[in-house]
C-alpha cells in the first residue's frame, strides 16, 4: 500500500527519483528490473501503477470489446495513454514527454501515494487541489464509516 507524498524535481531528461518508500516490498521482473506502469490520471495528475497493481486494476474495468461505443472510447482513451517503465539504477524513472505535456507537468512535481497507486502531481496544481478540497477532509467519515450518519457522537 503506498502512502505519504512528497515533493521531487523531474530532471531535463522528464526523470523522476521513485521514493524509497514506493520501492519497499516491489518485486522486481522476469528482467531482474523494476517496472511501473504509469497513465493519465483524473484531476490533471498521473497514475504510477505497478505492474501487479495495474494488472488487478484493469480486472475490475469492463474490458469486453463489444460492451458498445462508449466503453470503446474509454478504453481506447485509458490504455492509449498507460506505458509501460522501467526504475533505473538510480531509482529513476523516465516519464514519457506526451504524459508529462498532457497533465501540465514541470520541474516540481509532488508524489502521492493512493493505497494501490501513486498519482504524480504539478506541485502548484496539487497545491490549489489541497486548498480546494481543504473543506471536505470532515466528510471522510462518510468514507471510513459509511453506516454512521456525518456528525454522529464518537466521530
């Protein structure tokens, strides 16, 4: 599970410095390489999957070729835009220049680990999400605790 964010710096060559605390427990491939899949994301971030992690998120899409055109065009739009790559020896990955333009990215990004993935943030655009969502951090409890009403006693 990977959690936390912290801020990095991508280089002039689009590279990032994978946390250490997102390597922990990663297994690495047939290559003896660790690999990553990473995709646009929701909110103008990117998605940073492992490989496992990717594979069990696309089971639970609907990948049926002929569930209609909408499901098409959604496909088409998530696996067109997902790469798969590959940690350096330094722990770096190259993030590839159509992702890094399409979601804004500059040099200061921030890391952020969601459980299953990592999302890869415009420092200033994770920044503004903050401030903005700063209102709705007192309705997780909806979240962590769906059958108990918002506000209830013992919250």
């Amino acid at each position: 599970m990977w959690l936390g964010e912290s801020t990095h710096t991508l280089d002039d060559k689009g590279r990032l410095s994978i946390p250490r605390r997102l390597l922990a427990g990663q297994t690495l491939d047939d290559s003896g390489r660790m690999a990553f899949i990473v995709t646009r994301g929701f909110e103008g971030c990117l998605f940073l999957f492992t490989e496992k992690a990717f594979k069990s998120a696309v089971e639970r899409l609907v990948t049926q070729p002929f569930a209609g055109a909408e499901a098409r065009n959604m496909q088409r739009q998530f696996f067109s835009a997902s790469e798969r790559i590959e940690l350096d020896e330094k722990n770096r990955v190259s993030l590839p220049e159509r992702l890094v333009k399409a979601t804004g990215l500059e040099r200061e990004v921030v890391v952020v680990g969601v459980m299953e993935r990592a999302e890869i943030w415009p420092k200033a655009r994770w920044e503004a999400f903050q401030r903005e969502r700063e209102a709705d951090f007192e309705q997780l409890d909806r979240v962590l605790c769906p059958e108990r009403p918002s506000g209830a006693a013992g919250a």
